[in-house]
C-alpha cells in the first residue's frame, strides 16, 4: 500500500494551486474545460457535464536526463570504439567487394557478346557511300585584313624613311643643355628648361608621325592595287591546290568503297576468301581479360571451326576468397574446389558462345558454328603440360541470335547444344577426344 498525498489552494476563480508528491501543479479553468501546467507537461481536459464524457491530451515537456543515464567516460569511448569498429568494417566489405567484382568480371566477361546485324543490313551496306570532305578550304579573301596590314607596313616604313633634320637638332639643342644644368643644380631656370625640353621632344615626335601618316595617305592607293592582286592570285593558287586535293581523297574514297562493296558482294556470296577477312577482322577485336588463341577453318560456305586454346584454370580462377571479420579484418579463406570449377566451367563455355557471335556478326551467310575447346593441364606423375581437350559444341545462328546473355548460364547452353561435353557433378571438365576436324595448321588469330 502507497502513500498519496495532495493539497489544492484555491488563488482565484477557476485557479488552483496543486501540491503532492510529485511537485506543484497550476490549474485553471472549471466545469466543462480545464488546463494543467506541470514539471511533467502540459495537460488539456475537456467534457461534457453530467456525461462523464471527456477528452484529454498532454504535451510533454523535455526533462532533464537522470544522472544514472548520462554518458560516462566509460560508455563515450565504448561508443567511439564501436563507431570505429564499424568503420573498418564497412571499408573492408569494401574492399572485398571490389576484388569478388574483379573475379566476376573475368568469369561473366563472355556476357558482352558482338551484336549479330541481320542479312538486311549487308544488303542495304551495299550502297555507295557518299564522300564527305574533311579538308579545310582556304576559305574568302579578308580584304579588310590585308588592308590592315599594308597599312602597317607602310607606315612602318614611312617612319624610317622621316628624318627630323638638322633645324630640329638645334632647335632642341638648348632645352636638353638646359635639362642637364638643372639635373645639376636644380635651379628653377633649369626646370623650367628641362619642361621645355620635353615639350620640344613631344612635338618633334608628333611631327615625324603626322609626316609618316601623311605618306602612307599619299602611298596606300597604289600599294593597294598591287596587293590585292598579289592576294587574288596567291588565294586562287591555294583554291587550285585544294581543288586537287579534294579530287584526290574523293577518287581514294570513291576506290576504297568500290573495294568495300566488292567484298561484301564476295561475303554475300559466302566466297571463302572474303569470309576468311571479315572474320578474322571481327576475331581480332574481342578482347579477352586473359591470354587466349583461336583458330578457325571454313570448310564450307555455311559453316565454320572455331578452335579456342583456355588459359589454365589456375592463371584465372583465384584458389582463395576473403571474408570480413567482426573487428574489420579481413582473413583469407580457401575456395571450394566445386566453387571453383563452375567458375572455370563458366568462363569456358561462355567463350564458345562469345565467338559463334562473333563469327555470326561476320558473316550474314554461316548458319552453324562448332567451337572446341582444350586447355593444357600437368600430368601428376611427370608435371608436363599436355593439351586436352574439354568440350565441342555445335551452335546455329538462330539460338546465337535470340539469346540473351543476362538471362542465360553458358553452362546450360552448351551442354543442351549438340556436341561432346563431360561435365560431372562438381563442374570438373573432363578431357574428351579431339575433334576429327580439328588439324594444327588451320587459322589462328
């Protein structure tokens, strides 16, 4: 059982004064409406009399914090820690984020497959493309600029050709003398001279410069007429030039597209030749985060081989990961030899769908493409390296076209295709025998 104790002292109608236990109180108002005003808050009560119907809302007020929950030393440097402490673990998730990214990239990089254009957009490449000249003309005569330059050096020569003569020498002859003597003295008779010597000076050069503008007024008429036919025949020369020019890149441009279209004539007609060009041309621009070579024959018009040599699982398939411990250090963990395997599957497999789209993108008449893959593994016995050969896979245009490289696994793609492929349970590519087409000397690129 708790004690209560509490007083109210009325100070005015409908104002009271509160005592208990938990401090003091202000009440105001009557029947029907009442505000209290505590340490506490703010309360607000209204009802309807005789109803006992009422509504009631408080709005607190900030307390001040006990002194059992105020921070102590202790708990700010415990805070500080772990403020740390999930620092350096969000930088190393960083880090080792950015290295998993770096692995499956390498693993995934078959996903940028070339864009295989249709028939349609060799046959409409067979037009004549225009030439477009990408040489700068000698564009129009600036008459307003060359005038500008004549002028200058006419007057730079009508300046040398003005003397001052032997008149204006005496004349400032007792001003400069003047000058000196009352560099000397420094009387007011010499400054008075030494002002006077440059005044004279200053006319003197106003003089030769009305005089030089004078002669290039007189001069600039003919001079003009002399120039302007110099600049006329000088820019008609330049149009010859530039006109030759011109004819020369649109004859090379004219001759290179005749070549182009002629090969593409050739490729249409599916010559052997020109399919060989094309894609060895398309071959050369996949770009490979690893080391690799293709090889490739065309047996026939629609068909080619494609013959890939992998790298060795173990130059790009890392055999560690990393994983973030609770204090943000990271520690170094070995991969499963399954997690490994079906990266190295993957990346294998993606290769062949990477150049059956390339092959597809270079000629619009291969409808098949059968790409083999072998690698070089050490013998356990003797650690010499030997080729094996790891999967061949027959795909046609029609799948190469309609896939899409997000949706897919290049595993599942190549072991539903027509081939040989011995992929057990945990991803381990098994060797198989070489293909009966495959022979050494067969393009390699």
């Amino acid at each position: 059982m708790s004690l209560r104790f509490r007083r109210s002292v009325r100070l005015a109608p409908g104002v009271r004064v509160n005592f208990s236990k938990s401090g003091m109180s202000l009440s105001m108002g009557g029947r029907g409406g009442t505000v209290n005003l505590s340490s506490r808050g703010t309360r607000t009560t209204f009802g309807i009399p005789g109803t006992g119907l009422s509504w009631s809302q408080r709005s607190s007020t900030k307390r001040a914090q006990p002194a059992a929950h105020r921070p102590t030393a202790r708990s700010i440097e415990a805070a500080r820690r772990r403020a740390e402490r999930e620092e350096r673990v969000a930088v190393a998730e960083a880090y080792v984020e950015r290295n998993e990214a770096a692995r499956r990239s390498i693993v995934e990089q078959w996903r940028n497959l070339t864009t295989i254009p249709p028939r349609r957009a060799f046959e409409e490449a067979l037009e004549p493309r225009p030439y477009v000249s990408t040489l700068d003309g000698p564009g129009e005569i600036d008459e307003a600029r060359e005038m500008r330059v004549l002028r200058q050096e006419l007057l730079a020569k009508a300046r040398s050709e003005v003397r001052l003569g032997k008149r204006w020498a005496l004349a400032a002859l007792p001003p400069v003398a003047g000058a000196v003597a009352w560099m000397a003295s420094s009387t007011p008779a010499g400054l008075v001279l030494a002002l006077t010597t440059a005044a004279v000076i200053a006319v003197l050069w106003l003089w030769r410069t009305l005089d030089a503008h004078r002669l290039v007024r007189s001069r600039i008429g003919p001079a003009w007429e002399i120039r302007r036919r110099e600049v006329q025949v000088a820019h008609g020369e330049a149009v010859a030039r530039h006109r030759e020019r011109e004819a020369a890149a649109a004859n090379a441009w004219r001759e290179e597209d005749d070549a182009r279209i002629s090969n593409l004539r050739a490729l249409l007609r599916g010559e052997r030749e020109a399919s060989e060009v094309a894609l060895d041309s398309e071959l050369s621009l996949l770009d490979f985060p690893f080391e690799a070579e293709c090889r490739f024959e065309i047996p026939e018009a629609r068909r080619v081989h494609l013959v890939v040599d992998l790298p060795e699982v173990e130059d790009v398939i890392p055999e560690t990961g990393e994983r973030v411990l609770r204090d943000g250090s990271i520690k170094v963990v070995d991969r499963t030899r399954k997690d490994r395997h079906a990266d190295y599957a993957r990346l294998a497999t993606g290769l062949a769908l990477q150049l059956a789209s390339a092959a597809f993108a270079a000629s619009p008449v291969f409808e098949k493409a059968i790409v083999a893959a072998y690698t070089q593994r050490r013998e356990p016995k003797t650690g010499r390296l030997r080729d094996e050969w790891v999967y061949e896979v027959v795909l046609d245009r029609k799948s190469i076209e309609t896939l899409v490289p997000e949706r897919v696994d290049p595993i599942d793609i190549v072991t539903r295709s027509p081939g040989r492929i011995d992929l057990r349970p945990n991803f381990d590519l098994r060797a198989i025998t070489p293909p009966d087409w495959w022979a050494p000397e067969v393009e390699s690129t």
